[in-house]
C-alpha cells in the first residue's frame, strides 16, 4: 500500500513551479523548537509531480494546534486562526499563503464539520482523507510518502475514495 519516492531535482523543480520552498522551510525551522516537522500534502504535491504552477499550498504537521502557535510566535511568523477548530492555521509569508494543519483523526463527522482529535500518526491522518491523490506528502526533502498509490492514480487520471466510497460520500 506504501510507496516511498523522492522526487528528483525537487529544488529544482519547486522554484520552477512556484513551490514557496524558503516559506517552508522558515515555517519548518520554526517547528524545531519543539521537535515538529511538515509534509506539504493536497493540490500542492499533485501540481508539482504533474510539473504545475502551484496556486497554493498546504502543509500538515505533527504538532498540536497549540503548539504550532507557540512555534510561529518565538519566530515572530504571524498567523490567522482560519479554522482553528480543525486545527488549521494560515500565514501569509511573502505573498504565499500557506495553510498549516495538525496531524488528526476524525472522530465523529457530520459532512464536512468534524470533531478531532490530534495525532502523531502520518498513516491515521492520511486515512480521514477524501482521495487516494490527496493523500500524498512531501518533505522538504523531495521525499514522497503515499499510503495509497495516489501517485499512480494521478498518472492513470483516476479519482479513487479511501475507504468505502458510499460511505464517504454519506
């Protein structure tokens, strides 16, 4: 189910597609402080393997909420709590705005509005995800983690649930 790649020339190609890479890594720089680290995930990854500008960018993180705040602030990186009750933060760093989620597991959903609870399990996050093509990570590295095979879903334009589709779509 797990498939392991890097991208090759990833610095390269981040810089050619509009990956904001320096925002990342100051935002990445930041979360050492409490050990933390980000993976980009969503329409960021899929843009950059289908050699894409990238429009926006969104990061996952195994920090809490409360945590990631507490990071940004030494640093100085301001944020809007744009929808704080599912753990998610937007800064806005040299015109790119970047949304940061924690790690999380679903834990009673009613459509799009959930009650969570956060998580340190790359695997439990990728599973509450809608499709196997947004649910693949990238580290700041180049490397690629996809618990699905999205990756091959994107090359054969295929858009697959995880899990159960009536369910999800319920």
């Amino acid at each position: 189910m797990r498939t392991n790649n890097k991208i090759t020339n990833f610095l390269n190609l981040a810089k050619k597609y509009h990956l904001p890479i320096n925002e990342l890594a100051l935002i990445s720089e930041s979360f050492e402080f409490l050990n933390g680290s980000i993976k980009i995930v969503g329409g960021a990854v899929r843009d950059l393997i289908q050699k894409k500008n990238i429009q926006d960018c969104d990061v996952v993180t195994d920090l809490n909420p409360n945590e990631v705040k507490k990071c940004l602030k030494k640093k100085k990186i301001k944020f809007l709590e744009t929808g704080i009750n599912f753990g998610t933060l937007t800064v806005n760093l040299n015109k790119f705005l970047i949304q940061i989620t924690s790690l999380r597991q679903d834990l009673l959903s009613d459509g799009r509005w959930a009650e969570v609870n956060y998580i340190k399990d790359w695997d439990l996050d990728s599973k509450r995800r809608d499709f196997t093509i947004n649910s693949i990570y990238l580290d700041l590295s180049g490397n690629i983690f996809d618990p699905f095979n999205g990756i091959n879903d994107l090359k054969t334009k295929k858009v697959l649930f995880i899990g159960n589709p009536k369910k999800r779509i319920e």
